[in-house]
C-alpha cells in the first residue's frame, strides 16, 4: 500500500516530541535502538503556541509546517487525521472542532478530566461516524494483557471473585511537577496521578476486569509533593456479580510495586510489572473444594500435599517483550489502516469515558467522604472541581 495518512501532532511537548521522533524514525532511548516509523502514517504538519518550540522544530524537521495555530492546521490541506497531545482539558475541545471538520483525530490519554465533556465528545463522534475517532490506549497492544483479558473473557477460570491493582511505579519528584504551570493544578491539568500516569491502569483494569458499579477511595493531596492534587490513591470497589477489587497508585515510592492479581472461580492470574504473568489453574473450582473438601483434606492442603487434597494445579507462564515506542507505534498504524482499510480500532474513542468516570468516581468519593455509584452525577462531580479550581485561584472554572 502506497497511501499513507498524514499525521498533524498538537502540542510539541514531551509526548508530542516523541511522537515527531517516532514518525521519522529517531525515537529511541539512549542506548536503545530506535523503533521503526509507522508504515502507514507520516508526520504532515506540526503545532504549538511555544516560539521556542516553532525554532526547534525548524532545526530537527525543516521540511515539515509548522503551525501556531491548531484549527489553522486542521483547516489547512497539509493533515488527514491529528494527534491531541496538550494539556488534559483541550482533548475535548480539539476533538469535538475535528469532528465537527471531519478532522479524523486520535486523543491522548486520558480521553479528558471530567464525563460531561467527554460525554459530550462521545455524543459528537456518534453524530459523525464516517470520522475517525480513537484513543491512545497504548498498553492495549501488549500481548500479554491481551492474552489475560482473552483468558478472563473466555470463561475458562469461571467469574471474578476479587481484582486487586498496586501501580505505585511512578515515582516523580518535585522538580517533574515543576516543569509547566498547568502541571499538577486542579485548573490546568484536572488533577494528579489519575489524570496523568495512571489512566493506562484504569483503563486496563475495567478493560480486562469490567466496570465497576460501587466506589469508595480515600486519597491524599500533595503527599510528599509541593503540590495541591492528588498523588497517594487508595481504592475499593465493587462489581455487579458481587466481586470486590482494590486499586493503588501513588508517586512518591521511589521504589515501586507493579502488581496485578485476578482471583478468579477456578484459578489466579498475576501480572508482575506489566511484564510477566503466571497463571494457575485449579482442576476444580473453589466452590467445589468448599462443599467437598473434608478436614483431612483440607490439612493436607495446608501443608501444601495439593495432589491429596484433590486439587491439581498447572501453572502457565507467558512475558510480554515490547520495545520503547513499539506499542505507540502499533496504535499510529491501527488508527491509520481503520481510516484506510476500515481495520477495527485497537481503542475506540469512546472508550476513554470509562477511566474518565472511574477517576472521577474515586476523586467525589474522597471529597464526599462516602461510596459513590459509577459514574457518578456529573454535575455533582464538576460542581466539587470548580472549587479546588476555585480555591486554587489559577485558572478560570469548567462548564
């Protein structure tokens, strides 16, 4: 296939300067070889209100135009589709103006901070089908939460009895928050953790386990940080067949734990680092061992004598071997061959409301002080952001 689509990148920051590298195929780490370009999409034009970003971007691809304007770029003849990669509150906005231009367009995560905007966006999309509209859900393309989420689907190990999720891998010090004055502000990012590095989680999570229906968090504010969002995140909830799940997420722990574990009727998966996960497999289900398992049995069984006890066990191990940039990479491509070709979306556009609800669910849940249903009532939610936007005294308020 000759035909590629042309990309235009919106905002020339960290991320979007990865994207540009990755487009002309200079995106590896140091002392890591570089990804291959997308095959099917090339870097059509770039944007960014920065001076200072218009000169580098002059110097590293004099080839490419440059805008400071984004709706001039999505007006002009040089783009097919864009990439939204800006502060968290202008997804929306921009995606909505593409939609409405037939402007195919790709948001970054998290799909926005609050469900009434990206309700709204959802609902736009939905107006104009034949306009592409898909999410960056990277961590989509890995192998191996595609093989758990196969796995659980398929009914093999029987319902979800109980998830349980610690993402504490993020540790950023102050100087991170430090970098742009939107970062880390209530009026300018939307929150912390759960807007910024743990929507991957989130959308993982409901997107393997299901969505839950029942919320309760507690959360800490500038734990450790200079900051006034939240970076400390403890969360039980609570699934409509009855299972329970646990999430926990902070970046203060310099260390870090990335850690998932599914308990299923039949069997258990964990997920080590988003790397490796082992799977055990019960040759009866728990229910089973519970109605006929004697207390002879069952002290064999502590003693670990499983094979006595009736219950075999066979463990499965598989890893996930990704490359920096590969998983971008994979989603560029999927989103330029569904434009093409019609190819189905790794992640659909709006699918990204699921995370957007389970974080604001976790957010009015601490500042309530109660459980709260998922989703939440969206005016409550935003009516509770427009205060800390407020008391924060930054920017202006969210309608």
């Amino acid at each position: 296939m000759d035909k590629k689509i042309r990309f235009g990148l919106i905002g020339i920051g960290a991320q979007g300067g990865s994207y540009a590298s990755f487009f002309t195929g200079k995106g590896g780490l140091p002392g890591m070889p570089a990804p291959a370009a997308p095959k099917y999409g090339v870097l059509g034009a770039l944007c960014d209100t920065d001076h200072a970003k218009k000169v580098m971007c002059a110097e590293k691809y004099p080839d490419v135009p440059f805008f400071e304007d984004w709706k001039e770029m999505v007006n002009s003849s040089c783009v097919d589709a864009v990439i939204t990669t800006v502060p968290h509150y202008l997804h929306t906005d921009i995606a909505i103006y593409c939609l409405e231009h037939d402007m195919h367009v790709l948001v970054e995560k998290p799909a926005g901070v609050y469900a009434k905007a990206v309700r709204e966006m959802n609902e736009c999309a939905a107006a104009n089908p034949d306009v592409a509209f898909g999410i960056m859900f990277n961590q989509r393309t890995n192998m191996l939460y595609q093989k758990v989420r196969d796995l659980v689907h398929s009914g093999e190990l029987g319902e979800i009895r109980r998830t349980s999720w610690m993402i504490n891998s993020w540790w950023r010090p102050d100087s991170y928050y430090k970098q742009s004055d939107w970062r880390a502000t209530w009026g300018g990012e939307g929150g912390g953790v759960l807007v910024n590095q743990a929507p991957h989680q989130l959308d993982l999570w409901q997107w393997i386990c299901g969505v839950p229906n029942k919320v309760y968090a507690k959360v800490l504010y500038g734990n450790h940080r200079d900051i006034l969002v939240e970076n400390d995140v403890t969360v039980i909830t609570e699934y409509p067949n009855g299972a329970t799940g646990s999430f926990v997420t902070c970046t203060h722990d310099a260390i870090g734990t990335d850690r998932l574990e599914i308990d299923l009727d039949k069997g258990k998966i964990v997920v080590e680092g988003s790397r490796k996960a082992t799977v055990t497999r019960m040759e009866i289900s728990e229910q089973e061992m519970n109605e006929t398992m004697n207390m002879m049995q069952v002290a064999k069984l502590a003693a670990g004598n499983s094979a006595d006890a009736g219950k075999m066990l066979t463990t499965e191990e598989f890893e996930s071997v990704d490359a920096w940039g590969l998983q971008h990479i994979t989603v560029i491509d999927n989103f330029a061959q569904h434009i093409l070709q019609g190819t189905p979306l790794l992640a659909a556009g709006s699918d990204g409301i699921n995370g957007v609800n389970l974080a604001n669910a976790i957010l009015l849940s601490d500042w309530l002080k109660h459980e709260v249903i998922n989703p939440v009532d969206e005016k409550a939610y935003l009516a509770e952001l427009n205060k800390h936007i407020v008391a924060e005294g930054k920017f202006k308020t969210r309608q």
